[in-house]
C-alpha cells in the first residue's frame, strides 16, 4: 500500500521566521500558488499595493516568486508579466472575473483560480469568461496541499493543519520535523475522500521542541499531559485499549 507522506516542518516558523511581518506600510502579503515540481504550491507574497488583495496577488504571480521562498522551496511559475489583462479583475457577487492577454498553459491558468479563490470575497471564478475551480485542475495538484500554514508561518503546540487530499484510500501520513530535521511528531491523516476524488482533511498535533522544555517558559506539568493525551490518543486510534493503573 502506498500513502502519500507530508512533512509539516516547523522549521521556520520555530527560528523566529514568519512570513507574517508587515512592512510599514510599504507592502501587502497575499497568499499566492506558484509551481512546485510542476504542482501548485502556496507561499505568502509581499507585493506592492494595488487597490485590492486581488489585483495585488496577481501582480504578484506575473512577477514570479520572492528570492527567498524560490530558493528555500525551489519554486516556479508558469506566468509572465503582461499574460493577464489586470485592468479587467473584477470582484461581483463573489464572482472574480479576469482575463487574459497571452494563452495560457494549464499550469498558469491553475496558479490564477487558485490565488484568487483563496481570496476571502471570492466564491467562484471566472478566466475569460469561463467558469474556472480548483477541481479543474487535479493535475496541477500535488497529491495533499497543505493550505494552513503555509510555509514561513510561525506555529505553535498543537499544530493545527487544513487542506486537500487525494490519496489511496484517503489516508496520508504526516511528519513534523525541527529545524534539525529531527522528527518532533507524526500520525495519519484521513481526507474526507480519496482515490481518484480530492476531499478536505483538517487534524490537530501537539509536540515539543527541545527549546521548549524550559521550565519557565513550558511548565513541565502542562507539557507532561499534552504528551500523555497524544500518546493515548495515538494508541487508541491503533486498537490498543488503555487501562489506568492504579496509584
């Protein structure tokens, strides 16, 4: 049997680098998906103000990714600057309608709906006219996207995930990691579909850093009864029944 294995690195956020930062008025961060392996992969985005999160969002598609976040996590885009006729987004009804200048490959037409229904105001989207989701393009898809958090935000214990799935039997793993690498805690995860039809999966996971064990900033009582709720959490889900010992 294989599963898809996702690895929820608390990297960043842990060493203090979230993406969440704003400038002093200099910038908005929109949520963009720009190309990972060829897939659609979310990124917050710092781009210049435009009236609108939309307009903004795509400005920040046609102009490609950050240096920072293309290097940390090898990413790409399909578009080019000049592709969308921006003057024409408009936002009705929970309708974005956008069109566009050049023809697009299925690869950039995927980064558009995308970035724009992610948009709080948007429930639907329309590119030329067209009726355009998500779910149109599965094979720009990766098997699970994580949509919450995205990569650079700061987190903390539990770890609270959300996103889409389309895995085997809708079940994937998931592996949180330090800034090390090291494994801080990992479970299985099922989607409320699979196999061939994407569903939406959200789970929760408590962990430990070592920097957390810190007596005063972790109080050790409160930590001592995360792990055992975790652990009696995991074991159950597993089939193993917990009896407590007497004291």
């Amino acid at each position: 049997m294989i599963r898809a294995v996702v690895l929820l690195a608390a990297i960043a956020a842990l060493a203090g680098c979230g993406g969440d930062e704003a400038d002093s008025g200099a910038s908005v961060t929109v949520e963009t998906y720009f190309l990972r392996d060829g897939v659609v992969w979310p990124v917050w985005t710092k781009a210049e103000p435009a009236g609108d999160d939309g307009r903004a969002a795509l400005e920040a598609l046609e102009a490609g990714p950050a240096d920072d976040a293309a290097d940390a996590l090898e990413l790409d885009t399909a578009l080019e600057e000049g592709d969308l006729d921006l003057d024409s987004l408009a936002v009705e009804g929970g309708v974005a309608r956008v069109s566009t200048v050049a023809e697009l490959s299925s690869e950039a037409e995927a980064q558009v709906v995308y970035t724009l229904s992610r948009l709080p105001e948007v429930e639907s989207v329309e590119l030329d006219g067209e009726a355009a989701a998500p779910a149109d393009y599965e094979e720009q898809t990766p098997s699970v996207l994580v949509q919450i958090p995205l990569a650079f935000d700061p987190v903390s214990s539990p770890l609270v995930a959300s996103g889409t799935a389309n895995t085997f039997e809708a079940t994937f793993s998931f592996e949180i990691l330090d800034a090390d690498g090291e494994l801080l805690a990992g479970d299985f995860v099922t989607a409320t579909s699979g196999t061939g039809t994407r569903g939406t999966f959200e789970f929760e996971q408590p962990f430990v850093v070592e920097e957390e064990q810190d007596p005063a900033k972790a109080p050790p009582a409160e930590y001592a009864k995360i792990g055992y709720r975790a652990l009696t959490a995991a074991l159950t889900k597993a089939g193993y029944r917990i009896e407590e010992a007497p004291v």
